[in-house]
C-alpha cells in the first residue's frame, strides 16, 4: 500500500509540546501495557557501492531489519519484544511503499551473520513458509550490515494517519556479537527529535498543521539512514561509497 511520509525535526521541548496536543487530537498507540516505553533498533543493509544510499533519480529504496525492545519506565533497561521484520521501502517523492516480512529474531540476526560473513542469507530461510519475490534483494553483491539506529518511539494515531516521535536517537556500527544497543557506546547520538507522519490521505494532516506550526517543527528531507552516513563520515567510518557512473 502506497502511503505518504512527512519528517520534522522537533527540539525536545517541542516534542513535549507535539505530544501534549497530539494526546488532544488523537490515540496514543501502547504495544505492551506492561512495558508501555518502546524502542526501535534499525541495521541497514546496503553494497559497498551504495545501491540503496544512493538515489536512483527520483525514487530511494532501503534494505533493513528492524527489532523492537519495550521497557517499564524510561529509567529501566529495556528487554527485546522479538518482533522482527526484514523491510524492503521505495520512497519517491512524499509517497512511499514498504513491504515486511514478519519472522523470528534468530532468523533476523542470521541474516545479518550470513551478510557478514560473506554467506548466503536466503540458505537458511528457504524453509521459512511465504518466502517473498523481493527477498532475492539479499543476494546482491556486497550487500552486508552498514549501520545501526536505536531510538525511543512514541506512537498516535489519528484517523487513519500515524504520528510518532523518535527522541534518543543514536548511531552505531553493527556488532558482531549481537550485543544490545542499549549496552553498547554510539559513534552519534542526537539531541533533536523526527516526528514521522504517515498517512494515505494529505487531507489528515489538517488536524496537525497548527500543532506542528506551534512546537516548531521543521522539514526534515534526510533519513534517519542518510543521518547515520553523515555522521560515520565525520568519524571516518566506512560508509557506502558512490557508486561509479557510466
């Protein structure tokens, strides 16, 4: 299904603000009642020569394996949810589809493992039942594990748009061991918030023109990937170069 995305960058006492109207206009979406505090942890997959970094004109496309982690109280170590999916997203313009496949976190991180150690990924997924046509994605040359997101997420809806809030948002390279984020340093950490809203109808962001206005929201056009390689370049970290014309 084709929907739009929006991004703003937020400060933190703009993302308070946000979040005080958005508990107004709409539903706050808690996952697990008992541990209402949810993370996201995001590896991005991508070639040594940037096929899903670099645009191809005017559509971009990501290759991720995303895992989720809740918490009682923001003071607590969060433990993983195991809800995982391997995402395959193409974003032209404001409208974007994704596809996801739902699978367990030991198939997750064997993904991962096998693209790091040069093997193939699909082997050990073949008997996984509705293996997807797009998953072929995984056997591209190069393709390994670039770079890691981790953030805290706050989720509404409103309507039939959704409305999060990212804060705590931080940058690392991916680990071997499968160490949690939350138990390892970054290389990036930042302090603004990106507030996300997805929708299928431009017309359900009237209700949120003036609490973004309000809070002092931002355009935001990067992704949180394109964040990432900024902030590995700066560090001289490797990052997917471009690839070559011609």
């Amino acid at each position: 299904m084709e929907q739009y995305e929006l991004k703003f960058w937020l400060s933190e006492s703009g993302s308070l603000q946000l979040e005080h109207a958005l508990i107004q206009l709409g539903e706050r979406c808690v996952f697990d009642r008992d541990r209402p505090v949810a993370f996201a942890y995001t590896t991005y997959l991508d070639t040594d020569d940037g096929h899903f970094f670099h645009a191809d004109g005017s559509v971009t496309s990501r290759l991720r394996v995303r895992e989720y982690a809740a918490a009682r109280r923001l003071d607590e170590t969060p433990i993983w949810t195991g809800l995982c999916y391997l995402e395959y997203k193409h974003r032209w313009g404001a409208l974007r589809q994704k596809h996801r496949w739902n699978m367990s976190q030991i198939a997750a991180r064997g993904i991962v493992a096998a693209l790091r150690n040069g093997d193939d990924p699909l082997r050990s997924l073949a008997r996984l039942d509705r293996v997807p046509a797009w998953s072929r994605e995984l056997r591209r040359a190069t393709l390994r594990p670039f770079l890691c997101t981790w953030y805290r997420c706050t989720t509404f809806r409103l309507g039939a748009a959704r409305v999060t809030i990212d804060r705590d948002i931080s940058f690392s390279a991916p680990f071997p061991d499968h160490r949690p984020p939350w138990a390892v340093a970054p290389f990036d950490q930042r302090s603004s918030c990106i507030v996300e809203i997805k929708c299928c109808d431009l017309r359900a962001l009237a209700l949120l023109s003036d609490a973004l206005a309000d809070a002092g929201a931002m355009t935001l056009r990067a992704s949180k990937y394109q964040l990432a390689v900024q902030a590995a370049q700066r560090r001289g970290l490797a990052v997917p170069s471009r690839r070559a014309s011609g």
